[in-house]
C-alpha cells in the first residue's frame, strides 16, 4: 500500500519516522525512484539500524537523521512545512501519538500532504495502540482531508468486507462526546430531532 501511495501521489519530499531496519524505507525509495529522479526520503529514529540494511542503489536519494523527532522538533531543527508526504510507524502508545498528532500533524499546512500511519488498528472495535489519539485529531484538526483507508478487515470501507461504519461511525461520536464533549452521541441528536 505504501509503494502504491507513493507512486500515485509522487511526493518530492518524504518524512519517516522510525524506519527501525528500513524495510519501508526500502518500498519509500523504490517508489520514489520508479517516479523521478528528483525526490528524496528523509528519515528520523532514535537508532541507526537501518543504516546498515540500506541498498547502494538508494543511498543518495535517501536522507538519515539519528535523533529523536520531537527533540529536533522543539528546537526547531525540524522543519515540517518542506514535506509532502508524511509516513509514521513509530511507538505505538497513546502518549506518543498525542506528540506526533501535535507537533506533525496538528500546524501542518499544506493541505495537499499525504500522511500514513502504519499499524494503529489493533483490536477488532477499530481501536488500540494509538489509534484513539489519532482519532481525536482527525476529529478536531482543520488542516486534515478526512480520506481514510485501513487494511484491517474490521473497519475496512471496501466491498470485500461488511462494512463497519454502522458500528464504528457511533462508538467514534461516543468517544467524541465522552472525551471531548464537541458532539452528542447519535441517539441523543435523533431523540431531540424527533
């Protein structure tokens, strides 16, 4: 899925976060590099690993920063605005996600910037990991297109699998009513319209 965004979209300028040994790395750049020969991947983790896992063939268009985000993000050696696609798959916690939504994704403003986020479907309800949080941002933020897509068959919005939207659009106004108080859950709105 990730080769395939890149491709279609063909960004210029990719953020990773957390390319760990750099097997997304590898997919980024073999995309990047079937597109132009012009576009770069910018990667950020708190280890080198990848590094050693790096092809030849992608090293020059491939940009590597030993240092945690966050810290070169508040010291402002982090400049968000220069990149068109925005790629995550770092700590799954809630905490963590809270940073990334605020200080990545939340003064954004390009509008037309892909972000993908690897991995935060964990459990069957459409939850999990990080996935509250990034729910709660998708909710709140005014910079973000709300195009949507998971390979979790639990909420997957495509004709191979029963929808979920009956049941995940309610339990998403339920955390959205409980949570953050901005909407009522739906039966409530219903009740009052009738």
């Amino acid at each position: 899925m990730l080769y395939m965004l890149i491709r279609e979209y063909r960004p210029q300028q990719v953020f990773e976060m957390a390319p760990n040994r750099g097997f997304s790395s590898h997919w980024i750049l073999q995309a990047l590099h079937k597109n132009d020969d012009t576009s770069t991947l910018h990667s950020f983790d708190i280890h080198d690993r990848s590094v050693k896992h790096m092809a030849n063939k992608f090293r020059q268009r491939w940009k590597f920063t030993l240092g945690d985000y966050a810290k070169l993000y508040d010291e402002n050696k982090l400049d968000m605005q220069q990149f068109d696609f925005i790629f995550i798959d770092a700590l799954h916690e809630s905490d963590f996600a809270r940073g990334y939504c605020q200080r990545l994704l939340s003064k954004h403003k390009h509008p037309s910037t892909i972000v993908a986020i690897h991995d935060i479907v964990a459990d069957e309800q459409g939850g999990g990991r990080e996935s509250s949080e990034v729910y709660k941002y998708l909710a709140l933020a005014n910079n973000a297109r709300h195009h949507k897509f998971t390979m979790s068959p639990n909420v997957m919005p495509n004709l191979l699998y029963t929808s979920q939207r009956d049941m995940i659009v309610p339990k998403l106004n339920k955390l959205r009513a409980r949570l953050l108080g901005i909407v009522k859950p739906c039966k409530e709105v219903f009740k009052q319209v009738l």
